[in-house]
C-alpha cells in the first residue's frame, strides 16, 4: 500500500494515527537539527517533521538528501502543530516521519512549481507535466471535470445518450480546412477528421435515437488567431421532433443549470435578440450585453449642416462612454489613435462632452450647434458626465470599427466584470453570407441549415436575405454555441447544394449517404454545439480556453512537449503512397 491517506485530508481529530503518505516534496527547511517537508499531491500540502531528538541520525541525514519534486513515501504519526498554519486544511497537524522511501529522485525542475512561477509560457508548455503539478493549472483541469460531469448529467436526466461517432471520416463543412489522414490500405485516398460530427448526429436522428449528445473533439485546420486551438472540444447535442423553440428551452436549461451548479449564480430568461438587431445595436453577432453602451444612429441628425465627413457616410454611428467626460485632451488623442490602428481601421473619430452643465463641447462645433448635439446625446442616450463617440464611413466596416471600440471601452472601465454572468440568445441569422474572395455565397453555418419557413423562394431573387432557423448562444460576448434546425428532405438539401454552387456530382460524392439517408424516413430535427473550452473558461471567470485544456497547442498549432507535427520518415511516408506524390511534383 503507498498511502492510507492523501496529502489534503488529514485533520486534528486523526492526532496519534498512524499513517502512511506519498507525494512530491514542494519545499524542504534545514534547521540542521529539525527538517521540515512540505509534501503534496493533487489533494494538498502535508508539513513533514524530522528532530534530531525524536528521529535516527540515519533517517536525518536521509531527509537531508531530499530535493524539490523528489517522490518520496512516509510512514509516521499524526502529532499537533507547535505554530498552526489557518492557510492550509491540514494546518493544525503534521507527521512526525519513523519511515522513509525515496520512490524516485528529481531534477531541479525549470521553473519553480508555486502558483506563481517565474516559469514563461513556453517553458511551461515545453514541461506541461509540471505545469499541471501547479495549483492555477490542476484546479483548472478539475474545474472542467466538473463541468462536464455537470453537462452528462443534466443530459442524461432529460433523456439524452452520448454516442461516439467517427474520427476518421469524409469532409464535414463547418467552414474551416480539413486535417486529413492519408489512408495506408486506400492507396492515394484520404480520411478528413470531423470539423464537427454534424452529418453522424443527423444520421442517428434518422436512425431514432431521438436525443443525442456527445462531448466530442472536433478538428478545424485554420488560420490560427489568438486562443483558438486546432482541436477543440464541443458538447454537440442533436434532437428528433423538435422546432427551435424546443432547442432553445433545453439548452436554456442546461446553460441555466451550470451557472447555478457550478457558480451559484441564478439567471432568469435568457434575452434573445434577432441577428439584425444585434448588429444594429451592438455591431457585432455576440454582443456583450453586461454594459449598455448602445449604438446610437445619427444620419438623420448629423447630416443636414456642411459637415461633408458625415455627409457623405453611409452610416454616423455613436456610443455614449459613461463618465467619459472626464477624459483629458490627450485622453481622447490617444483613443483617436486607437481607432486609426490597422487592427481597427476606423479614418478618424469625432466626439462631444456632455458637461454637467447640460452643454456640450464637441470636435465639429464649427458645424452642429447644441440644439444638434442635444439631439446625439439623447439618441446615444449620453447623460451629463458623459462622452459620445462617433464613428462614419460604409455601414459594415463602421459598426465593426464602433464594436472593437465599445468593447475596448468597457475593457478600461472595468465593465467586462468576469463574475457577472449575461447570457443572450441571437437568432434568425442568415442562411448565406457573401464571401467577397470566392464571389460566391457561403452558408453562414453550414449547408444542413434549415431557412425559415416561406423564405426558400427568395434564395433564386435575394439569397442574402433569406433568414435560417439558426441560433447561437452568447456569453458575455462570447459565442459558447450555435446550432439550427435542420433540411431533412432531400429536394431542399439538394436545391441548397444547388445554390452553394455544388453540382448535382459533386453534392453526390459528398453528400450522397445524407440525402440517401433523407429518403428513408428522416424526422424533423435540429441541435447545437456548445465549445467546452471556452464555455468552461468563461465560467472559471477567465478568457483563455488555453489555460483549461491539459496539453495545449501553442499559437502556431504546435505541441512544444512533444514537438509535433514532425516529419514521418522514408518508410512511413512510402507506405501511405506519399513519397511519390511528393518525388514526381519536384520532378524527381
Ligand atoms: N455542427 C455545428 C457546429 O459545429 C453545430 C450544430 O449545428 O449543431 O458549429
């Protein structure tokens, strides 16, 4: 037996028990007759005690070889502590060691195992093991546990049953490249790896399983923008007989249940908000809305005078900054650049103070007179204290512009509080988006999306303006999942094929098994996807889905503990028929 008991739970009531530990020795102090060991596991920290006057001169000088991170086992009994320690569970007590055994030794780790480590990011990544021996990084990995037994609970109490569905499989389209998989036995041919399993929960519906979860790793090959990881985990869920609504309740629910089980935080109905509106009002399909902050349109109030800035936008757009009147000039001059950097874009910004006075100060005085400038404040809904923030130009690129602006000024006024929950379902988004490389239109979630009833006719004549029954749910300006209601006859899911510009061949070859499947009695269906990562990131109250995931890959999509990928030798790549491929492109 290693242990009769871990390194978290012994307590005062076990004095004189004897008991056996094994841990890894967090931190050693040589007074040279006393020696005391902090020793740990994933449970706790345990203090160690060696005297001279109660211990062999053997086991003392033993105790005096020990290192950082050694494994060692202790056999000994539980005594009072001279100084308690009210930090730690097992503060009052501490093990007078009659026995010790060195399980294995250690090498000085490089960076110091503490919760705050003089370790960087990548030296962290490169010795994950020992990352994950911290606090931050192991209760983070608890943490997500936890959810996710969460999630299979409620699920399952409402019917629900996880089924596996394949990794090696053919391209599923969710918008991304496909990670493929050369096929040893299929000379030439390939496996992609599921960019979600959207097709096979589809296909268990058509097979009756009714209600279907899975907490399932998806893989999209894409550019990599910061935290977003090319495997990722998704709580992907589908439904048999149901209409939105019914999707929306359940995973209301579920949302609803983790917020309370995990944080104890109660939240009522959740808001929804069409995809319109939430661009209208916030620029952006994910709108934070734990801070107001509204858009303020203001064509019709700022384009009568001589101002030709504003006269020739498409769209004047403002946002009221609460207390933003007490920014410097200088203040503002810097915010101005801020929108003028290329991430963000914007040509320039004009503003007004909303004096206490009820006057205004504005950067275009020369044009608008207060009577106007009366006029921004009420429809920016900016109060006396107040600064409004306006930004013009081509309608798209502006709101996008006033949202990174609305989001980096609540970033500063600390509005973005992590402990503050604002769920809010966006609906009724488009069933297409343009796509200005390809010059074609994209599903904006993917070719199985349902359109809303009564609209399919405007795909020949608007295709842009056809709504889908698709949703997403968003979390203090995150999307934590999407899904919709799916096509599940065969003529719709062809004519849409038909308009993403597949041919009849082409959506046959990769689709045929799902309109085959159509035929033979397919229910009215739908579901959605939660990202795990990130949902538990933000119920951990913080941002960076990294942080949650055990063995990260760093931003460049590569896994620096194992270095991977990596090339595969002459072998390898000869028996997946690769090396040909690759001989006769470089003429070899
Ligand atoms: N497969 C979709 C996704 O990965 C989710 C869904 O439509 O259920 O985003």
């Amino acid at each position: 037996m290693y242990r009769s008991h871990n390194c978290g739970e012994l307590r005062a009531s076990l004095i004189n028990t004897e008991v056996t530990l094994a841990g890894w020795v967090q931190k050693t102090r040589d007074k040279g007759f006393m020696i005391w060991v902090d020793l740990r596991d994933r449970y706790g920290l345990t203090q160690l005690i060696f005297d001279e006057e109660r211990s062999s001169k053997e086991l003392m000088n033993k105790a005096k070889t020990l290192g950082r991170e050694f494994v060692i086992q202790v056999k000994g009994s539980v005594i009072e502590r001279t100084s308690k320690n009210t930090n730690i569970p097992t503060g009052d007590i501490e093990i007078l060691v009659s026995e010790l055994t060195i399980l294995n030794e250690a090498k000085t780790p490089p960076f110091t195992i503490e919760d705050k480590t003089d370790g960087g990011e990548e030296l962290r990544m490169q010795y994950r093991y020992l990352d994950i021996r911290r606090n931050p990084v192991k209760n983070n990995l608890i943490f997500r546990h936890k959810v996710t037994q969460e999630v299979r609970n409620y699920l399952s109490n409402k019917d629900f049953i996880e089924v596996e569905t394949p990794y090696l499989i053919k391209s599923t389209p969710e918008g991304a490249r496909d990670f493929v998989v050369p096929s040893r036995m299929n000379e030439g041919q390939f496996y992609a790896l599921p960019q979600s399993p959207q097709t096979f929960k589809q296909l268990l519906m058509v097979g009756g399983m009714d209600k279907y979860f899975q907490i399932v790793k998806c893989f999209r090959d894409e550019d990599l923008r910061a935290d977003r990881q090319p495997e990722f985990t998704q709580i992907d869920c589908e439904m048999a007989f149901v209409e939105q609504e019914d999707i929306l309740n359940v995973f209301e629910g579920l949302t609803r249940h983790l917020l309370k089980a995990i944080n104890g935080v109660v939240v009522d109905k959740f808001p929804r908000m069409t995809f319109d509106e939430a661009i209208k009002k916030y620029g952006n399909d994910k709108p934070d809305i734990r801070f107001g902050m509204e858009f303020g349109e203001l064509n019709g109030v700022t384009q009568h005078k001589d101002f030709n800035v504003f006269n020739q936008a498409e769209l004047v757009v403002g946002i009221a900054v609460p207390n933003g009147n007490t920014y410097s000039r200088k203040d503002i001059d810097k915010l101005i650049d801020w929108v003028r950097r290329p991430q963000v874009g914007a040509l320039g910004m004009v503003y007004c103070r909303c004096n206490d006075d009820e006057t205004f100060k504005s950067s275009v005085d020369k044009f608008y007179n207060q009577e106007d400038l009366a006029k921004w404040a009420e429809i920016t809904g900016a109060k006396a204290g107040d600064l409004i923030c306006i930004l013009s130009g081509d309608t798209s690129k502006v709101r996008v512009q006033l949202s990174a602006l609305r989001m980096e000024l609540a970033e500063r006024l600390g509005l973005r509080k992590p402990n503050e929950f604002a769920p809010l379902w966006v609906t009724d988004f488009p069933l297409l988006e343009w796509d200005e490389d390809t010059k074609r239109y994209h599903a904006m979630h993917h070719p199985f999306t349902s359109p809303k009833p009564g609209q399919i006719h405007l795909l020949d004549t608007n295709p842009g303006d056809v709504k889908a029954n698709a949703y997403d749910l968003v979390l203090n300006g995150n999307e934590i999942g999407g899904g919709s209601i799916r096509i599940h006859d065969k003529a719709t899911q062809a004519l849409m094929f038909d308009h993403l510009g597949f041919t009849k061949e082409d959506a046959k070859a990769q689709f045929g098994f799902l309109m085959d499947a159509f035929q033979y009695g397919a229910p009215p269906h739908g579901g959605l996807a939660f990202g795990l990562d990130r949902l538990v990131a933000l119920l951990g109250g913080q941002e960076t889905i990294r942080d949650f995931i055990a063995f990260p890959k760093n931003n460049s999509g590569r896994d620096v503990m194992i270095d991977a990928p990596a090339p595969i030798d002459e072998e390898q790549l000869e028996e997946l028929s690769l090396k040909l491929n690759i001989c006769e492109k470089e003429n070899i």
